[in-house]
C-alpha cells in the first residue's frame, strides 16, 4: 500500500494541520517500510532524514495520521502497536506471522458478530477493529518447501 503526500497533505489543511518536514519524515518512514513500523521503528528511520526530531512528535504525528484515516494500528511481531498506510476508509489488515509483511481488506460482514455481541453485553457497537494472522504466500511456500529443515 502506497500513501500519497499530496492527499495526505490536502487532507490535513482540510483539518487545519500541515505536513511540515518533521510530518513528512514521519510519513515517508511509514510509506517506505516493507512490513508494519512501530513509532520506534519509524522514529529511527526519519531521523535519518530529519535529525532533530523528537519521539512525541513521532507518536503525535502517527495518532494524528491515524485519526485521518492515511495509517491503520496493527497488532506488530513483537505484539506492540505498530502502524501500516491504510488504503480504505474501512478496512481491516492481515499480518504474516512469519515475515510481518501486512495486506489489507476490505470485505467483512461483521453483522453477526456484532448482533452477538449487542446480545451478550447489552453494549450498542459501534466500531471495530479486525486483524488476522497467517503466513503470507511467499512464507507458506517457503514453509512447504519439501528437504527443508524443520
């Protein structure tokens, strides 16, 4: 998934925010990472670009970037929040257990699950978040591969 700056950036000015050099490094960590990125991850790679950079605006910029809709929170490997870009307004992320590498989707009837859920709580749903986790193709015909050592 690729997150487009130039709508990132409309979009933040239609907030009232802009994508200044520190934002932008945020961003461009995230958009050029192979797999889900923790805020330390993405801390480490932008200050490559951007060395005076501090770790608040790091987590202040991925919170903000996530309330637009532009990055998705995934559960990372490590079972640490980690963020992906995020190609639908509603869209849920599968995450290979093997290589971290993140796909997203979009189709999901949660109505069952929710109407569940209404049931036995009593609570009135009005969100959720939904991530799976398997072996991505390339892991899974890597794991299959016949004379490898298990």
């Amino acid at each position: 998934m690729t997150l487009c700056t130039d709508d990132i950036a409309r979009t933040m000015a239609d907030h009232g925010l802009r994508l200044t050099r520190q934002r932008r490094a945020v961003l461009d960590a995230v958009a050029h990472a192979s797999s889900s990125v923790s805020a330390l991850q993405v801390f480490d790679a932008a200050r490559e670009t951007c060395p005076e950079l501090g770790l608040t605006t790091v987590y202040r910029t991925l919170d903000v970037l996530s309330e637009l809709g532009a990055l998705r929170r995934v559960h990372g490997l490590d079972h640490c929040e980690a963020f992906v870009p995020a190609g639908a307004a509603h869209g849920h992320t599968v995450v290979c257990s093997s290589c971290g590498h993140t796909t997203e989707f979009t189709d999901c009837d949660m109505h069952a699950v929710v109407a569940a859920a209404t049931r036995q709580t009593g609570y009135h749903i009005t969100e959720h978040f939904l991530q799976l986790t398997g072996l991505c193709s390339a892991c899974a015909a890597r794991d299959s591969c016949p004379g490898r050592a298990q």
